[in-house]
C-alpha cells in the first residue's frame, strides 16, 4: 500500500516539475491544466484505495525512508513516507479536496489569461506535493520543510494576482505571519534533536522537556491554523482566488497545525500544561473569530472567519487530552467549508462582486448553487444529520468530559453565534429581493457544479464514518444524539437560525445589534496591533541599525580614512624639500634627543 | 592527473594567454576565459568524484619542494570541506563569466583580472602550506581594487549631516571610495594574518609553514589566546566579522555584476574558511577559549545585518547587508564547535555562494535594464522580465530558509548545532535572523516585481536573454537540486568535519584523544 501513498507525491510532483521546466505547455493554459488535473484525480484515487488497505489503529505503520542528512557519517534525518491509521483519512482528505477544487478551477479560473491558468495549476500540483508529503512525513524535520512548503503555496497562491497592490500585500503578510509563529516550530524541532538525537513524533522519559517542546511546537500552530492573536493573516489570504481559499485557507492548509498536534501527539500527551492552554486558546479563538464574523460584508471575509473559529473548535477538542474529536472535526469541516468556498465562489461568479449588501434575492437565478449553500451552512451549523453535527458534538462532549466547563460554554455560545451568521450569509445572499447585480446572475458550469455536489455528498455523509479515523474507541455515529452538549449544541444552533431568519430574512428584530461594536470589530483592533508592531517596532528597529551602521561603524572608518587624507596634507608641508625648514627639523630634531637624553640621565 | 593543480591553474594559465591576445578581439576572450572556467569546473568535479568518502582525510596531494630551507611548498591536498568548495567556486566561476558576457569595457583586461583573482581563491582551499596558501589569499584579493576601481559604478549620493565636509572629501559613494576601503580593510586584516601565521611558524618551533607540520607543534596555551583573534579578525575582516563589514555594503554595491558575484559567493567563504581552517584547526586552545566571543559576535552579525537589509532601499545594499547576515550563520556554525554545527557552516558557505552568486547576476540585470537601484521606486517588474523575477524569488526562498532550498539545510545544521552545544540564545537568534531575512526579502520581491507596472520610466525593461540565462539556470538549479539532496555535498563535508572537529576538542577534552 505505500506505494500507493507515494502516488499523491510523485505524480504532482512530476506535473509540476513538467509545468516548471516546459513552459510552452504551462503557457498554453488548458492543456496543463488538464494534466494537473488528471494528476490530481489520479491521486485522489491512489490515496483512497491506500486508505483502504492501510493499517487501522494498533496496527504497525508501513513505511520507507531514505537517508537525508548525515552526522559524522550516520544518518540523523530521514525522508520518506509513513503510512498509518493517522496519515491515511488526512492524505484522503487532501486529495480528494485538492482534485474537487482544481475540477472547480477548470470553469471558475477559465477567463484567466493562459499564461497564469499554466502558473495557476502548476502551484496546485506543488500544493499536493507538499501537503502529501507533510502527511506522510515519518519525522518531524519532513514535517516542518513540508509545513514551510505548504507556506510557500499559500504565498504563491494568494499572491496569484500578483499586479493587485491589495493581493502582494496580503500574500507578503501571510508568510510574515505564519513565519513568526515558525520561530516557535523550528525551536521546537531543534530541541526535539537536542533531547533525543532524532526527530521522531515522540519523546520519552523527561516531562519537562517535553512540555518545553510541545509549546514550542504550538506557537507554529497557532500561526498556521490562524489561533487568536495570530489569526491576523487569515482573512486577508482571501485576496487568493476563490478556489485556493476553499483548498488552503478553509479546507486542507489551514488545518495542517492541527494535523501537527495528532501527528505529533505523544508528545502534546505529555504536555498537560499545554493541552489545559489549547483549550482556552481554541476556545477563545472559536468565539472571537464567531463575532468578527458576524459583522463581515464580504462574503468570503465571512467564511474566513468562520473557518478560524472551526479551527478554534479542533484546538481546544484537541486540548481535552483526545485527539479524535479535533481530528474528526477536521475531516468533515474540510468537506463542508470547501463546499461552502466553492459555492460561494460560484455565488461570485455569478454576480461579480463579494459583497454580501449587493446581493440578495439570488435563490432564484442560482438554485443548485443556493441549495448546495445551505447544505453547507446547515453541514457548519451542527444540524443533523449532516457530518458537522456529529463532529461538533463529539468536540463538545470532550470538553465536558475534560470537566473543561469554561471552553465547553464559550464554544456552546460559538454554535449558536455559527449558526446566526451562516443564517445572516444565506438571507443576505439568496433571499430576499434581487439586487441590479442578481437580476444578471446566471448558474455556473456542471464543471463547477459537480465537484461541488461531491463535495456536497461528502459533508452530508461524512459524520456516519467514523471508524477508520485513527481512533482507539469504536464510536457509533449515534452515540452522540443522546449527549447533553449536543442538545444544547443543536438548540442554540436552531436558535440562532431562527433569530437570523428573522433579523435579516424577514427585516424584524432592528434593535438586535450594537453599530459602534460592530464598527470596532470591522476595523481590526488586532490586526492594528500587528501594523503598530511593524510601523512603531521593527521597521523603525531597522531604521536605527541602519543608522548606527552608516553614521558610527562606517563613521569610525570613515573617521581613519578622514584622519589619514587630512593627516598626511598636514604633514606635508613637512617636507617641503627647502634647506631652510630641513635645517630647522634637524636642530630642533637634536634638541628633543638632548633634551630626552638629559630628563633620562636625571631620573 | 594531477586535477588540483590543473583546476587552480587553468585560470592563471589563461589569464597569461589572454596577455598576449589583442584586445580587440573579443570574441577570443570570451572563448578562452568560458574555457579556463569550464576546466575548473571539470576539475573540480574530477576532485569530488575522485575523493574517496569512505577513506577521508586529505587526498589528491600533489607536492614540490619550492624553498627548502623555509619550509615552504607546493603542498595541494583536499579534504571533505575543500571538495564542497571547489565546486562551489568552480560553479560561480563559470556563471560570473556568462555573467559579464557582454562586457565592453576594456573586457581583456577585465577577464585577466578575474581569471587570476580565482585562481587565488581555489588556491586558498586547497593549500596545506600556509605561505602558498597566504600567497593565494593575497592573489584573490588584490585584483578586486583594480575590478572595482576601473569597472565599478558610482552612486550619486545625497552626502549631508554634520560630517558631509569629511565625507565629500573622501568622495563616498564613489567607486574609487568603495574600491579604497575594500582593499585597505582587507589588507589591514591580512596584517593580522600574516602575525598569527608567523607566530605559528616561529612559536611551536615548527619552523615549517606545512599545516599539517604545524598541527603537530601547536603553540603554548598562552600564544594560542592571541594568536587565534589575530586570524579571527584578520580572516574575520574578509567573511565580513562585524563590526568589519562595512567594505561590504559599499565594495558590493560598486562592483561590477561577476565581480560581486565572485566576491560576496566564494571570497567572503575564504575569510571563514581561513578562520575554521587555519584558526581553530592550528590554535585549538585560542578557538575553545574565544568561541564565546566569536559566537556572540556572529549573532549581531547575523541580526544587525538582517535589520541593516531591512532599512536599506538601495537593492545592491539589500543584497550585500544580507550577506553580511548570512556570513554571521557560517560564523555561528563555526563557535559552535559541534559536528552539526561545522557541517552547518561549511554547508552555508556553499549555498550562501549558490545564493548570493545567483542574487548579483539578478541585481546585475535588473540594474543594467532599469538603470536604477531603488527598490521602492521599482514596481511590477514580473511584467517585463518574469524569468529575472522567478530566479529572483527562488534566490530570496533559499536566503529566508525556505525548505527544499539549499539554505534552509545550512541554517538548520547550524541551529542544531548551536543548540547542542549548549548556546540556546545563538539559535534562537538564527532563527529569528531567517525571520527577519523573511520580512525584508518578500519585501524586496513585492517592491521590485509585484503590483502595478512598471512605472514609465522603466520602460527599456526586457527579460534576460542569451547567455546571460547560463549563471541563473546554472546557480538557481543548483540551490534547489542540493537543497532537495543536500548529501551531494553534506557527505564531504561531514567527511571533512570529521577529520578537523576532533582535532579542536581533543586539546581541551584529552578523553577524546584517539
């Protein structure tokens, strides 16, 4: 079976390096796209039927590495691929997400001039290269270069439109972000070397140390998956085309940090320090990032938000001590939440514009994308039996097993706040009178439409298959239903639905809302933060070291140099080359050895 | 075959052609300077295939008695580090000729000047006596007054402040100026070489500038305390030690394009080559005691370089501040004093070469198209030139340590290494140095190339063409290919940190004698 896993490597890794070298084909534009995307199916099949041959948890995981830095002559890192219960349902994931959203991209990328469509799939395949191969990595060093790779894409992608002012700004600050946060990840990793001479997913004996590398480890986390303050970059990333934020920035990219702690989770295992500030962490990101949302006229700046939030639900299930809640919810929120990207991409492409106030009414004009929405909304919301509802409830049922009460309330309040404004989108979006821009809107193409109803099919059904998730406990999918938070959960989702359907589908409720909050929250007060930093701290930081070194380093050989041109001008005169002035040097030449000699003979 | 000699000497010996060959024929000169580049290519690939993995220790050694009575010699020999470095030397060679193809300038003289600078410097990495060895040092940095002072560009700076008068008088931002403070800061640093190396000569009573005869009479602990700063700072001056950079920022920016490639790629590796080589190898002691300071040292190289980049617009002086940076990751590699932590330094010269090499060919032909420095001035560059762009970033990705490049291997060694060896603080300031190196070359990459563009005044932009593409495909392949395997050169040079690394430690662990 691993030679099945290493298809989803290989063979993007080959389209890309194609597309790369001959760029006749990567600027004919189709032709490489549809090699990107035959490779990209390809894969998506590879890993599916590797998934179904790969060992179940307990089982022992196949692998096989190649030798990749050495050490007085031994091996200290390898390279090379590990299949096991943990790698098989994320490379699954990938994959068939990747293979959705470039099908997508054929229809929804098709006006792009050909040159940057070759550019544009070229990226992709580099994007299931690295993502497969952080999935698959057996150790911590492939995990970390193929993290910063993934990184690369994002910037590479985001910055897509790359003459966009808005679109360079937020490609740069995504990588300056994330980065940020790999400071914490890469001396995490250095010190996994220092303490036990390899980079292996665990640590035994010292708990301290492994406390030290698990929250090293978790600052590259909380950059990568977008956790409060460091979510900074998320919403901005939305300048990427519509698809790349279905794939990266809600489905796959995005939750590789919290791939990283299941990955990694003999380690985090023996951080409990950590894993009690995950909870808090995640929480709090799940409702901030809930608020913010709720006041977002875009309609993807909305779904970015929604997805930070979604992570804020992993992280803190993931702190409760079990990783199978924050990895279930991965799974099918990358269903729905690139279902919902993609249909709202579909929703954008239909009207032109991403601003929710310009559309309305678009249910209409646009039934199978409208209904496919909902789906999606309903899927995030936690309405059963769609996957979120299963997942979402197993990550509250955690919290409340972790006696963790204070997170448990805050992501009970998320729920509710979800369901609110996924309700808001859909009535601002699709209900309601048509606006000049909807009466013009015209459904998409079946190439966009039918990776969406896969996608679709997946979100619906996904919470029912629970058993080959690396789990250790056999759950049936209805265990949950009967469980308190899920109840609670399911009222305060179908609440919040009601009150949106009411505020902005039926133009009741005008009280609910506070302006001057939603104003305060629409400015970034975080983001702020960040641009003080920059514009008050580092840049002027530069600016001084750049003083120093020209006016008091460079001024100090400058000062020789000065010295030494004036210097020699005055001495000159010196030699002047009359009798006269040589006579004089002399005899006052003779009276200072005199006089030396005589104060010496005195002493 | 005797390949050393042949590799170092191949550039002389067309240099000395090239004498006789009438300047007007440029046609001839290019011919035969691309030939002697691509013989010491050839050459130095011979070397690295030829030096047996398993054996180690020194191989190839060619030797001829030249004085004597002194004890000096023709003595080549190469060990795991000098096969890395070679190819590296050998590989920008070859791209800094195509590099200059278009040259027209009194471009005999120019090929001359060049051919023997790199003569000297393949000499320095493979010379086990330290007289030749200092000889070649001296070729290689000689030459570089004359490149920069006749082909060099000047810079009309806005010179105010309460000392413009001082200055003016010294005419900064001229290539005279730049040409004047290269040469006399690297002399003053070969001042100091030449102390340390005749107190090695005189002081272990050796009486014999062999390194390997000097190795065996090591100076008293006393005369190593010394001794080893005068090599430091003096090798230190040329890998650009702080705070003896400031030739760099300047030199590099008035160089000519091959010129700062070969300078900022293999002659700043020269001076930390010399540093690892001659000072921690022959002076032990001197290394152990003073590796607290050179390491605290190179961290302020490695942080204040990258925060000098960040507030420099000038795109040459991004570049050079960056590889006063980047040189302070070989220094910090090398106080580490730990296995990882060498291979990590040995690994950064070369791919800080690779880097750096590809990086002045590319300022090299965005310069000589827009006819402009100022990166904020710039602006949607990608439109006009998108290969010159693409090689652009691929460049910057290896400077910021981005996997899969081959900087990222070298600045990853050296933070395990400092690490192990007990000095957290080294690391974490590397790591925080790739992450500054992060902000200000994506921010170079978007001034230059992204956005709206290119303003009007640009409007003579054109992607590079013909041979200028040899030094970007060339350099470029070569950071990814030993980037994604790094053991194509990882494995001499753990082979040659192997054989040095004990050396250094078995004077102050005796247990670790053999």
């Amino acid at each position: 079976m691993i030679e099945l896993a290493m298809v989803p490597v290989f063979l993007p890794l080959a389209t890309f390096g194609v597309l790369a070298v001959l760029w006749p084909l990567r600027h004919s534009g189709m032709p490489a796209a549809w090699l990107s995307v035959a490779s990209a199916l390809a894969s998506c099949v590879a890993a599916i039927l590797a998934w179904t041959g790969a060992p179940v948890a307990g089982e022992p995981a196949q692998g096989m590495v190649f030798d990749w830095l050495v050490h007085d002559g031994k091996t200290i890192a390898e390279v090379g691929f590990r299949l096991d219960a943990i790698s098989a349902p994320m490379l699954v994931v990938v994959t068939f997400v990747a293979a959705c959203v470039q099908v997508y991209s054929l229809g929804y990328m098709a006006h792009e001039p050909r040159p940057a469509l070759g550019r544009y799939f070229a990226w992709h395949s580099l994007f299931i290269v690295a993502m497969s191969g952080m999935v698959l990595a057996p150790n911590m060093l492939q995990f970390l270069a193929c993290w910063e790779l993934v990184g690369l894409c994002s910037y590479l992608l985001i910055g897509f439109y790359w003459d966009k002012p808005s679109a360079g700004r937020a490609a740069v600050k995504a990588v300056w972000v994330t980065r940020f946060a790999d400071i914490g990840l890469m001396s995490g990793v250095v010190l996994l070397y220092v303490t036990t001479g390899g980079f292996a997913f665990e640590m035994t004996g010292d708990s301290g140390a492994a406390t030290l590398v698990a929250a090293l480890l978790f600052c590259g986390v909380m950059g990568k998956s977008a956790q409060v303050p460091l979510h900074v970059w998320l919403p901005d990333a939305m300048e990427g085309p519509t698809p790349v934020s279905a794939l990266l920035h809600a489905a796959t990219m995005v939750a590789a940090g919290v791939f990283l702690v299941v990955r990694a989770w003999p380690i985090f295992e023996a951080a409990p320090p950590v894993l009690t500030a995950m909870t808090w962490i995640g929480a709090v990101t799940a409702l901030v990032a809930a608020c913010t949302a709720l006041v977002q006229h875009d309609i993807k700046k909305v779904l970015a938000y929604s997805t930070c939030s979604q992570l804020g639900y992993m992280v803190a299930a993931l702190g409760t001590g079990s990783f199978f809640g924050g990895y279930f919810h991965l799974t099918t929120h990358a269903f729905f939440k690139a279902l919902l990207f993609l249909a709202a991409g579909s929703v954008i492409h239909a009207v032109g514009t991403n601003d929710l106030r310009e559309m309305g009414g678009l249910a209409k004009k646009t039934k199978l994308t409208a209904g496919l929405f909902i789906l999606g909304a309903l899927a995030l919301a936690g309405v059963p039996p769609l996957s979120g509802f299963f997942s979402k409830d197993l990550v509250l049922e955690e919290l409340l097993h972790a006696h963790a009460y204070g997170p448990l309330l805050i992501c009970l309040a998320a729920a509710g706040l979800t369901a609110f404004y996924m309700t808001r989108v859909v009535c601002m979006a699709f209900l309601g009178p048509a606006s000049a821009r909807s009466l013009e809107a015209h459904e998409s193409p079946p190439v966009m439409l039918l990776p969406m109803g896969a996608l679709a099919l997946t979100a619906a059904v996904a919470g029912f298959t629970t058993g080959r998730f690396g789990n250790d406990v056999a759950l049936a999918p209805w265990h949950f239903a009967v469980t308190a938070p899920g109840v609670a959960a399911l009222l305060l989702a179908l609440g919040g639905i009601a009150l949106a359907y009411m505020k902005y589908g039926q133009g009741k409720l005008a009280g609910l809302g506070v302006p001057a909050l939603a104003a305060f929250i629409r400015s970034g007060p975080v983001d702020g933060l960040f641009v003080r930093g920059w514009q008050q701290g580092l840049r002027p930081l530069a600016g001084v070291v750049g003083w120093v070194d020209r006016y008091v380093v460079d001024g100090a050989v400058n000062l020789f140099g000065w010295a030494a041109l004036v210097g020699s001008e005055r001495m000159r005169v010196l030699q002047s080359g009359k009798l006269r002035d040589a006579t004089y040097l002399l005899v006052m030449g003779a009276l200072v050895v005199v006089a030396w000699g005589a104060i010496g003979g005195v002493r | 075959m005797p390949w050393l000699s042949i590799t170092v000497l191949a550039p002389l010996l067309a240099a000395a052609i090239l004498l006789l060959v009438p300047s007007s024929s440029r046609g001839t000169t290019r011919v035969l300077s691309a030939a002697a580049s691509l013989v010491s290519l050839w050459g130095a690939i011979e070397v690295s295939l030829a030096y047996n993995l398993h054996e180690g220790g020194l191989q190839l050694r060619e030797t001829l008695p030249l004085v004597p009575s002194l004890g000096i010699n023709w003595d080549l020999a190469v060990d795991g580090w000098g096969v890395s470095l070679l190819l590296l030397t050998g590989l920008i060679l070859f791209a800094g000729v195509f590099a200059t193809w278009t040259l027209d300038d009194r471009d005999k003289d120019f090929y001359i000047l060049l051919l023997t600078l790199v003569a000297g410097v393949l000499g320095v990495f493979v010379s086990l006596d330290l007289f030749v060895f200092f000889l070649f040092y001296e070729i290689a940095v000689l030459p570089m007054y004359l490149l920069i002072g006749i082909w060099g560009s000047t810079k009309k700076i806005e010179i105010k402040g309460p000392f413009a008068f001082a200055l003016r008088r010294l005419d900064v931002g001229g290539r005279e100026y730049a040409a004047m403070k290269l040469t006399l800061m690297l002399l003053i640093g070969s001042a100091f070489i030449l102390v340390g190396i005749f107190a090695l000569y005189q002081g272990g009573g050796a009486r014999d500038f062999g390194m390997l005869h000097l190795a065996e009479h090591p100076l008293s602990r006393e005369a190593q305390l010394w001794v080893f700063p005068a090599l430091w700072l003096g090798f230190g001056s040329l890998a650009g030690v702080f705070p003896f950079h400031t030739w760099s920022p300047d030199g590099h920016a008035s160089a000519p394009t091959a010129v700062s490639m070969l300078h900022a790629g293999v002659l700043m590796k020269l001076g930390a080559f010399g540093v690892m080589r001659v000072g921690m190898v022959l002076c032990p002691e001197g290394a152990v005691a003073w590796a607290p300071i050179v390491g605290a040292v190179a961290v302020i190289n490695v942080v204040y370089g990258a925060l000098g980049a960040m507030s420099q617009t000038d795109l040459k002086y991004v570049i050079a501040y960056s590889s006063v940076s980047h040189m302070g990751v070989v220094m910090l590699g090398a106080a580490t004093l730990d296995t990882d932590g060498w291979n990590g330094a040995v690994f950064q010269m070369f791919a800080h070469g690779l880097m750096t090499g590809l990086f002045f060919a590319l300022v090299g032909l965005v310069y000589g198209r827009a006819h402009d420095r100022e990166i904020f001035r710039m602006g949607g560059f990608a439109k006009a030139m998108p290969g010159v762009a693409v090689f652009f970033t691929l460049a910057g990705l290896s400077s910021l340590g981005m996997p899969g490049f081959a900087g990222f291997i070298a600045e990853f060694l050296v933070f395990l290494g400092a690490w192990r060896s007990g000095n957290v603080v080294w690391a974490l300031a590397g790591i925080v140095g790739a992450w500054v190196t992060a902000v200000y070359v994506l921010r170079a990459v978007r001034a230059i190339f992204w956005g709206e563009g290119p303003p009007e005044r640009y409007h003579h932009l054109s992607d590079a063409k013909g041979t200028e593409w040899v030094a970007l495909v060339l350099l470029g392949g070569c950071l990814i290919v030993f980037g994604c395997w790094p053991r194509l050169v990882l494995d001499a040079i753990d082979v040659g940190t192997s054989m040095h690394l004990p050396v250094v430690l078995q004077a102050v662990k005796p247990e670790l004698a053999l």
